[in-house]
C-alpha cells in the first residue's frame, strides 16, 4: 500500500510540477524553490525497499511539496490564496510565506518523529518532544542561513526568493512559525502517527 501510495503522489508531483514551470513568475526563484521537492521525491523512491514511510508521512510530504510548488510558482508573496487572505481578514500582507513556514514545521516534526523512533533508542516523552521541536527549528534556521546565501548570489532578484515583504523581522517570524507548526504536528497528529507505525510490517 505504501509503495502505491507514493506511486500516486509522486504521479501527481511530476504533473505539478510540470504546470508550475510553465510562465513561472521569476524562474530562478522557481527553479530553487521546487528544487527540494525534487530531491526528496528521488530520496523517497530509493528508500523505499529498505524505508517505507507511514501513510500520514507520505501525505503530509505531499502537501508540503504542494505549499512549495505554487510558492515557487507565483512567489510567496504572490500567490492567489494569500492574496485572498491579505482582503478577506485585512492583514498587512500576504500571509503564503507564514503558511509555508508552518508546513516548514509541521511535516518536518512528523518525518523526525518517525526516525528518531525507528533508528535510535529515543522513546516516546518530553524528550522525543523537545528534540522534534529543536530539531525543526535547527532545520528552519538552516535554510534561512541558505536563503541568506541565495539571495546574495541573486543580487536583485533576492525579494523575490525571500519573500520579506519590506518586513525587518521576517527571519525571525518565520523561525518562530516553524516551531508552532513542529509543536502542532506533535500535540495532533502523535497518537495517529503511533497507530500508523505500529502497522508498519518489521523490517
């Protein structure tokens, strides 16, 4: 079940992708925004023998390369839902990027959820809890380190790939919603994620 189901995610990746690079708004943006949806994608199909994912994981893996792929397509600060929520609750900009940032939180709580109790001897607690947490805002972090290091190589197009807004504290907004969503994951989704491994034939 597990190898068809991310047959059939992975399908409807390709598709996505495919329309999502057709005019994108700046294609170097683009280009590096769906690159990790790419390098997963390749991750997960040369594991699968040897690491088969729970089925939560892979659907959750699917929406966060959803959130990637029309952020890469418009721009975080372009995209049509977030301008939509920006009107509709009057919010001083467009929210995609924050949303992106939560995803950036909550599926990654969930994927080291399911190695840390699968590879080491961490068990289920306050500690497994508190290093998710520290783990996914290491990983958000990190990737701020990267878009630093990308938009000087960019020059001008660095808005674009940042998706600041004009916002001074738009780094550190960021961090913080990716420890709200690590934090959400572990408080909704933890009792169904055991189910899940529980069912997961020994390897």
């Amino acid at each position: 079940m597990t190898h068809r189901s991310l047959a059939l995610y992975s399908a409807a990746l390709i598709a996505l992708l495919a329309l999502s690079a057709y005019k994108p708004h700046d294609l170097p943006t683009w280009a590096m925004e769906v690159a990790p949806v790419v390098i997963v994608l390749i991750i997960l199909w040369l594991s699968r023998e040897r690491f088969p994912l729970t089925p939560l994981l892979y659907a959750l893996i699917f929406v966060h390369a959803c959130v990637l792929i029309l952020g890469g397509h418009y721009t975080y600060a372009r995209v049509p839902l977030g301008d939509w929520m920006h009107s509709a609750f009057g919010l001083a900009r467009n929210p995609y990027d924050g949303i992106g940032h939560i995803a950036q939180g909550f599926i990654p709580a969930i994927a080291a959820r399911e190695l840390l109790l699968r590879h080491t001897g961490l068990q289920r607690g306050a500690w497994l809890f508190v290093v998710i947490v520290l783990a996914c805002l290491g990983v958000s972090a990190l990737y701020e380190l990267i878009e630093w290091g990308a938009a000087v190589a960019l020059g001008q197009g660095a808005e674009e790939f940042l998706g600041t807004q004009g916002d001074p504290w738009d780094t550190q907004k960021d961090m913080a919603l990716a420890g709200v969503g690590a934090v959400a994951a572990l408080l909704t989704l933890s009792r169904w994620h055991d189910r899940q491994l529980a069912a997961l034939p020994l390897r």
